[in-house]
C-alpha cells in the first residue's frame, strides 16, 4: 500500500511538472511593413502599441512581418491568430474587428507653387500618384476625369512630384511626412488638413469565429485601458511628427 502511495504521488508530481514546463504558445499576428505605422518587425507606431497591448493582456504576442498579400493570404489560411493594421477594404474572408486603433486618412501633397486641393473636383485633369498595394478610398479611385499614376514606393512618388512628373501625390498623411522628410523635401509641398480624399478605421483583426470575438473583444478592452491611462496618447506624440 506504502508502495503504491509513492507511486501515486511520484505521477502526479511529474504531471504537474510536465504542465509547468508547458509553455503557453503565444498570440501570432501578422503585419506588413507601412512607412513610420510598421518599419520592421521590432519598429513603428503600430508595433509600440501591440506591444503595449501585450503588456495590457498579459499574453506574449508573436509578431511575423511579411510583404501585404503574404500576410493577408496567411491570415485567410488560418495561420495567424490576427493581423494588424486591418482595413475593411483589404479583407478577403470574414472576420471579427477590434475597436479601431486609427483612422487613416489620406490627403493631397502637392508643390508649394501649386494651389491646394480641396475637393474631388480639383482633381480633375491631374496626374495623381498613388502608391501601390496601398488601401485607397473607392471615392477616389472610382472619380472619373482623374489621371492615375502608380509607384512602388512612397518615395518614388515623392521624387515623381518633385521632378514635375505628377501633380499630386495622394497619400496617409503620416506616411508622406515622413517619405518627404527621409529625401529633405517636406518643406518643399503642403496639403489641405482641413480635407481628407477618404477616411478608413484601422483595427486589429482575428478570424470570424467564437475564439476571434473574444480576441476581438479582449483588444478592444486592453486598446480602452490604454487611452484612460493615457499611454495611447504617449505611444503616439512619440512616433508621430508633429503636424
């Protein structure tokens, strides 16, 4: 009886060790690189605030930084757990939406000789750069009359608007900031704050399913925690340019 005892206690001890060295995997989320919101897989607005996050759920996060269309086809293939930045626009399968982090907005660069654009209609007859693989509002890219140039890179199209070559560069006003201030032009343009040509919620996204909403859910609590205390704010004065 002594004997089995032991061996009783000897089991469930060595279970409960087992358990322990058990790690909890962590939360995989994809992301894809967005000038000053995602530089790398360690850098940029966004990546600050999951990180903070991460803190806020008390759950390690593993972040995988892939070019846009791999992320999203990982995402629609079940092998993230979520993705982020997330825009309604680029999704291609259900799913469940945190609240949103950010509000891309998206404004009109243009030379410093040349008159501001404050409506749609100002557009009309231009050459307009976008930039490739970028989500744009279907408000712009649906307006008839306009002339649309595409480029791999914001500072491609930074350098095809100073060269003369377009005359608006379209853009997230962040974004172009800093693609105008990494070539020393930013003093060179000006755009229309007042006037954005489309307004997009950006959120962290998880798949459309019972785990999802509560994942949806549990990044919502943790991104209203943040802006109470005040840190979401501080996470942003210290990433973002000043306007």
């Amino acid at each position: 009886m002594l004997m089995r005892c032991w061996l009783i206690s000897l089991i469930l001890c060595s279970a409960a060790v087992t358990a322990q060295d058990d790690p909890v995997s962590p939360l995989v989320l994809g992301t894809f690189p967005i000038p000053l919101m995602v530089e790398s897989r360690e850098r940029g607005l966004f990546i600050s605030l999951t990180r903070a996050l991460e803190q806020q759920l008390g759950e390690a996060i593993e972040i995988r930084f892939y070019p846009p269309q791999r992320t999203l086809n990982a995402f629609a293939a079940g092998q993230l757990d979520g993705l982020f930045p997330a825009l309604k626009s680029t999704m291609s399968v259900p799913y469940q939406a945190s609240a949103p982090l950010f509000i891309k907005r998206d404004y009109a660069f243009r030379l410093n000789s040349a008159s501001p654009v404050r409506s749609l209609r100002d557009l009309q007859g231009l050459k307009v750069a976008l930039t490739a693989g970028y989500p744009y509002s279907e408000t712009l890219t649906q307006q008839p009359g306009i002339r649309f140039e595409y480029a791999n890179s914001d500072q491609q199209n930074v350098q095809k608007l100073l060269a003369g070559r377009v005359d608006v560069f379209v853009v997230e006003q962040y974004s172009g900031e800093t693609a105008f201030e990494q070539l020393n032009a930013r003093s060179q343009v000006r755009f229309d704050p007042s006037f954005s040509l489309g307004e997009q919620p950006v959120f962290y996204a998880f798949p459309d399913n019972s785990e999802g909403l509560r994942l949806a859910q549990r990044f919502s609590a943790a991104l209203q925690r943040l802006r109470q205390s005040g840190r979401f704010d501080k996470i942003m004065r210290a990433t973002l340019p000043e306007n």
